[in-house]
C-alpha cells in the first residue's frame, strides 16, 4: 500500500508511519522524522511565509522510510559487521569502510512502495510547477542541525534534478550517503551511533539562482560572536560554490538593531572575485557545472542594496522566530537564493549556528605576535586565533592520507571530504572561499585558524615550510616564514566591580571593534577617524572631488582602481568613512561613541594619494593647518563636507545617534562657532536628531577660556599628549627634547585641574582621551579624585586600570 500524506493536518502515527511527508506537514518538533533540514523548511513555510518570507516548497522522505529500507533489505547486520573493525584516524580504512557501505546502499533497490510514494509526491510538485519540474535533493539526517552538532554538509546534495527517475536515483544516493567518509567520521567523533540516525531526503523546487546569485548568511558575526550583526555572503550562480567555498564571495555587514528599527545599516561591503558561478548543465550525466563570470560581473556587487537589507530583515526574523521556539537565544545559518527569472529572494535551508553560540561568555581569550616577520601569503582571516607549524600542501583529497598531525593544511578549498584530516591541523589555508565557507567553517568548530581565499597558499607556500599562521591582527589574515613567538591573554569576567567613573576605549581600527566591544566598558572615548581615512580609503578627499584636475599621474591611476565601482568618486570617501565609522558605533550601541573628526596634520594629509595637489608644505605642522581650522577654510572645506556627509549617514540612515562628534584643535570659542556653521550647513545641527558636539581640550587657550568654550560645546575630552607638548613648549616628535614630556609634571596636572574644576562648574562633560592613565596608575588616580566624568584608555590598559580605579573609589567612599 503507498502511504501518502495529500492533507496538512496530519496525525502523529500516520506521521511516523509514513513514507513521505510534505514540507508544509512538518515543524520544528519533526528532527527525529525528517531531520533538522527539512523540519526547518517544514517550520519556515509554516510559520514564516506568513510574514512575506519565501521559501521554495517540497517535500521529505522520512527517518521511518529510511529505516524500512535498511529493515526491509536486511542491511544492518551487513553494515555493523563492516564498522567492527573501523578505525576513523586512519584514512585508509575509513576510506574502505566507506565505499563498501555506499556500495551496499546502492547495490539494495528501494522497495516498490517507498519507490511509488516518492514518485507520486514528486508528480503532485510537478502539478503545481509544471512538468518535469527541477528540484534539488538533499539529505537532512536525523541527528543534523542541533545546536551542539552540525552535520551539515556531512551528506550528499543534489541540483538541477529533472523527472522521476533522476529524482528517484537521487535519494538513492542520498540515503547512501548516510555513510560518506566524512559522516562516518563526523559521527564516531561527534559520539553518535551510527545506527540510531537515519536520513531523510528533501525534494525542493529549485530557484533559478543560476540565473543570479545566492550565498550563506549568518545572524551573529561568525568570527568574534558579536550577536548584533548579520553577515551575508552572495556569489553569481548556484549556491553550492559559496558553501564549498570556490570562490570568493561578495560580503554584506548590517547591524540588526537599527535594522529592526527601520535604519539602512549596511556596516560593510567587501567585493569578492567571483571569478566562476555554477549553472544548469543542459546535456549529459551531470546536473550542474561551472562557467567563467565575466570581468564586468566580478568588479560589481552580485546584491542591491535593497536586497541586502531584505535579506538580514529576513535573518533576524528567522532568529527571533527559532530564539522563541527554542526558548533561549538561537543564531542561524541560512542559505538564500535569488531567482534570476522572478528577480525573488528566497531562503532555501536554516540551521542553528554551531560554534559561537555554544562558546562561554566569561572568558576573554586573545592571541598576539610577539615578533613581526616575512609575510608569505594574505588572506581572509578566520578564528581570531594564531596556529604554527610545518605546512602540508595537498592538492587532492585523495592524498590527504599524507597529512600529518599538527602541520598547516595548505590546500586549494575545503569540502567534508577533507573533514577528517582536517581536526588534526594546527591550521588551514586555502587559495579560495570567503568567511562562509567550508573551511571557515569547520576551522571555528575545531577550533583552529584559518585564512581562506589566499589565491596563491598553494603555489607560494611548499610542503615542510614552517610557518605562522595569523588571524589575531584584524580582518586579514597573514602566513608569516618561520615560527614567531606568540603569547595567549585570558581574561576573567566574573564579579567585575562597577565604577562611578566611566571607562571608555580608545579604537581607531573597524576590524577590531567588534571583539573589543566584549571587554567591560561604558562606551568609546575617541573613534579616530585616521585610521579608516589612511587605510581604507587611502585618498585625499579633494583628490576624489577633484579627480579631473589632478597632476599626479600614479596617483590618479591607483584612485581609479581604487574606486572602479564609484562613479562619483567622492562618494567612495563619504560610504567608506560612513562604514568604518559605523562599524565602531554599531559595536558599542546604545553607549556612546565619540567620534573625532580628521585630525592629519598636512605632512600627513600630503602623503594620501593625490594630497601633494592640495597641501601645503609647513615647518611645523604640529602647531600649524590642522583640526578646526581646516574645516571652515576655503582651502579644504569642501573635504571637510565629505566627512560630515559621512557622519550624516552614520547617524540619519544607519540609525547610529550614540555617536558624538568631537573637534579637535579648536583654538578659540569663535573658531568652535564656525565649525558647528560649517557643519550645520551639511546636515549636522548640534541638538537636532541628538546630536553633542564635544571639543577636544589639549590647549592652554581650551582650558584658559573653558567657560567660553562650554557656551559652545557640549562637553570636552583631555587630549593629554598635546595638552603637555604645549603647555611645556616641546615637539613631542622631537626626539631632543623627549625627556622633559610628562603628563605628570605640576605645570599639566594644574591644566587638567583647572579644565575639569571649570566643566564641572559649567555642566559640561569631560573625560580624558589621551595616553598618560594608560601608562600611569598614578594620573588615573589623579584624574580620580578630580572626579573626571570618563577615562578613555587603550584596550590592552582597560582591565588594570578598572581594577585600580575601582580601588581609588573605594578609598574615597570610606
């Protein structure tokens, strides 16, 4: 008899006695019937669409027809009789084991009435479809997708499958690879028997992402497990390529808080290179195949804007939705499609995320270089982590038997068929694949480096060299030669104790920001906007303004390469600046973020790229055309716009109002009048929308005339180096006279005394942004008992110096 389930409101026994169940029968509750992949889609369709979430529809063989099958053919005293004798650490015999257990699935036809329920269902989709209609065919085992244990990719997936017999030889082969080498492995690791998980088969209608584009996204940060983020990844073509990781994709940043409250904020964009897209194979064995992306494609986004913004509406729904069912907080991993005939969204498969979510929150671990060395290959980096060790380049992953324990997988990309090897890495580099990737992947799950999408690991690095593999210094992700010296910090976060004074963070590098935000803090005391300009950027401003009128021809060059996806150039610096900035603010939201607006001097301004057109040449630039009164001359106004157009997207689009803004080197109160004119005019209005406008205080004339000043800012932050440089008549750059610099000196602490007494008596904030509480517990304590609003600090100075705050409180209150 064909057991078929046509009507949604299906019983519980008829469920588990069913062959097969269609997606919209089945939620969440079904794992152990259908598998973690398909009761999600089950849960999805039923619960989602609702809420304008598309998701193909289908349908799953269950745990019940898999079982029969091994039942039915007498299979598993076949299959325990090859496991008795299993060794997974040895490839060769996991690779045996493997293939006579595949073959034995293969070599057992389905029974008829499992055959007929699989074919009729397959004819109802095609009803709704059209005939003949293309579906992908994926194994969702019984025991995948747990919080604790990611199976995915364990199994076999197959697209672009047409007509009844190719959908029936697919599930065949799907229900075989149940026993893939990298399953069996997974499995014996992971504690699971072998016999208690069975396979289910999902049969979904294809989306004609061949046509388009599709990638994984992640509801949390999947390096640092900052939960206020989605990262999605999208490349031209089918899916699978993103997943495998060959190639490397585009990369999206929104920040979900302002997201849900109706903002735009898109925190990042990275260009991938694309450089192949899988595609319907219209002839032939094989389902799908890989084809070139032109070079116009590859140097253009593969998503809209709007796109991006609906699909990380779309993740943080998905995770609200399985943090609710689930009880407690879920992150997800989520594959998307775009239809490239209906220009849809879709999301094809959900899955809670496996290793930042099951990380403990009060231990802080982080790894720094001690030495600096020869940087062999660059790429994405993965695992905050640093690993070393003698590299092992394998090509094939017939050959990964050649690995040995502790050495440096050097290879081109990663698929599970690599998985077993893989756990014995010190750890891995790849030529392709982006943050989504196997790879990277399976790296954060064991715990070990990664740097993917090198392009060359495989050609530059050989098989014996030692190296050190690096992803403790930011987004890139370095091999060094040799093996550096490195040291692991560990920081406890248990019953820290509170303090009346603030303690901010001094940040300048976006890449950082994220894991920052972790150590305890009040928010950031100065967000220096140098960093992003020199490194991110890498322009002059009014050399993207004016562009046209440049004489350097080198530097007219490296600009249009620079800004190839731009055709109004100066929008390049405003988006860039905007995301960096954004990407500080969004780490430390709701608490406030201080951000200070350029501060180069023109020597430094003069080295960006096109800066020799526009500045001038000083004696001292220490003490000359820098900070406030660059902003309201007619000589870089223009420049100063873009920063302020910048700030306006920071707070106006992505919903960012925690940022204050801070001018530095204001020399006088009339000077701080003509700034906030200049500002006004681009859409920054002090007060309006929120927004403080604080002043640097790290002249004699700031603290002088700090009454003056406090008509015209909201409040002051100590630049201490500048502050001691020139109320002691020194050139901190002069290595001459470096012996007398002391914040310490009488001369300073009277300044920073008489700034703090006059902002008190005026109601403004102060805090202290500068050097001298991080190198000097006694100036803190100073600070202290003055009863400064905020001490800024560096982040390594942050823990120590809490603690010895904490103290001087305590002293105080007795």
């Amino acid at each position: 008899m064909v057991q078929i389930t046509d009507n949604i409101q299906v019983s519980s026994s008829r469920k588990e006695q069913a062959f097969v169940l269609q997606f919209k029968e089945v939620g969440i509750t079904d794992i152990p019937l259908v598998g973690g992949k398909n009761a999600s889609l089950g849960e999805m369709l039923q619960q989602l669409t609702p809420r304008g979430i598309s998701v193909p529809d289908g349908f799953a063989t269950t745990a019940y027809a898999y079982r029969y099958f091994i039942e039915i053919a007498g299979l598993e005293e076949k299959l325990r009789h090859l496991f008795a004798d299993l060794d997974v650490e040895d490839v060769n015999s996991l690779r045996s084991v493997g293939k006579q257990a595949r073959s034995l699935i293969l070599q057992t036809p389905f029974p008829d009435e499992l055959q007929e329920a699989i074919v009729h269902a397959y004819r109802n989709l095609c009803q709704r479809y059209g005939p003949e209609t293309d579906v992908a065919v994926r194994s969702s085992a019984t025991a995948e997708d747990l919080p604790d244990a990611s199976f995915a990719g364990q199994q076999e997936t197959y697209l672009n499958v047409h007509g009844v017999q190719d959908v029936l030889e697919s599930c065949h082969r799907c229900f075989a690879s149940i026993f893939t080498d990298r399953a069996i492995s997974y499995r014996q690791i992971k504690g699971f028997d072998h016999f208690e998980v069975a396979l289910s088969v999902g049969v979904q209608k294809m989306v004609r992402s061949d046509l388009a584009c599709s990638g994984v996204m992640f509801s949390i940060d999947t390096e640092t497990g900052f939960k206020d983020a989605a990262l999605i990844t999208s490349a031209y073509g089918l899916g699978e390529n993103v997943v495998q990781g060959s190639v490397n994709p585009d990369e999206f940043l929104v920040f979900k808080p302002t997201l849900k409250q109706g903002f735009r904020p898109i925190l990042a964009k990275r260009l991938g290179t694309k450089e192949i897209k899988m595609v319907y194979d219209l002839g032939g064995s094989k389902f799908t195949k890989n084809v070139s992306v032109s070079p116009e494609q590859r140097r253009q986004f593969s998503l809209e804007d709007d796109e991006v913004i609906t699909l990380a509406q779309w993740a943080c729904e998905i995770e609200d939705h399985y943090s609710k069912v689930r009880g407690s907080y879920t992150p997800m991993d989520i594959e998307w499609a775009k239809d490239g005939l209906t220009e849809e969204l879709f999301i094809v498969q959900a899955r809670p995320e496996t290793v930042q979510s099951q990380k403990a929150g009060n231990v802080l671990r982080s790894y720094q270089l001690q030495e600096q060395g020869s940087v062999l290959v660059r790429g994405r980096a993965v695992g905050e982590m640093i690993g070393q060790g003698k590299a092992r380049v394998i090509l094939d992953v017939h050959k990964i038997d050649q690995f040995h324990a502790g050495e440096v997988l050097v290879t081109n990309r990663t698929d599970p068929d690599w998985e077993p090897i893989m756990k014995k890495a010190s750890a891995i580099v790849t030529n392709q694949g982006g943050r989504t990737c196997h790879a990277a992947i399976i790296a954060r799950e064991m715990g070990i480096p990664a740097i993917v999408g090198c392009g060359t690991a495989t050609t530059t690095l050989k098989t014996g060299q030692e190296v050190t593999v690096c992803c403790a210094e930011g987004e890139e992700g370095r091999v060094y030669d040799g093996l550096l010296p490195f040291q692991i910090n560990e920081m406890t976060l248990d019953n820290l104790p509170r303090t009346r004074t603030q303690i901010l963070m001094n940040v300048g590098n976006p890449e950082e920001a994220f894991s920052l935000s972790a150590i305890p803090n009040d928010g950031v005391g100065l967000a220096r906007m140098e960093f992003i300009i020199a490194n991110h950027i890498q322009a002059h401003p009014l050399a993207l303004l004016y562009f046209d009128q440049l004489k350097d021809e080198l530097a007219r060059y490296k600009i249009a390469e620079l800004t190839a996806q731009y055709e109004d150039k100066a929008q390049f610096f405003v988006d860039k600046l905007a995301q960096g900035i954004g990407t500080i603010a969004a780490a430390f939201y709701p608490k406030p973020v201080v951000v200070r607006m350029s501060d180069f001097k023109s020597n430094e301004y003069a080295n960006l790229l096109g800066g020799r057109d526009f500045e001038p040449k000083e004696e001292n630039p220490m003490i000359g055309w820098r900070g406030a009164s660059r902003y309201y001359d007619e000589r870089y106004r223009d420049g100063f716009s873009l920063e302020c157009k910048a700030m306006k997207q920071v707070r106006n689009d992505m919903g960012l109002t925690n940022v204050i803004l801070m001018i530095p080197f204001c020399r006088t109160p009339e000077e701080g009048r003509q700034v906030l004119a200049e500002m006004a005019k681009n859409g920054l209005v002090r007060g309006q929308n929120g927004l403080q406008v604080y002043v640097m205080c790290e002249l004699p004339s700031n603290v002088i005339l700090a009454d003056r000043f406090s008509e015209v800012f909201d409040g002051f932050s100590i630049g201490s180096n500048d502050l001691t440089q020139l109320t002691l008549g020194l050139d901190r750059d002069s290595a001459l006279v470096a012996h007398l610099f002391d914040e310490r000196d009488e001369a300073v602490k009277r300044m920073v005394e008489q700034a703090i007494a006059t902002a008190k008596q005026y109601d403004r904030k102060i805090g202290i942004c500068g050097q001298a509480p991080s190198d000097y517990p006694e100036f803190a304590r100073f600070l202290v008992e003055l009863g400064i609003d905020s001490i800024s600090l560096n982040p390594d100075s942050v823990m120590k110096t809490l603690l010895h705050i904490a103290e001087v409180e305590a002293q105080q209150a007795k």
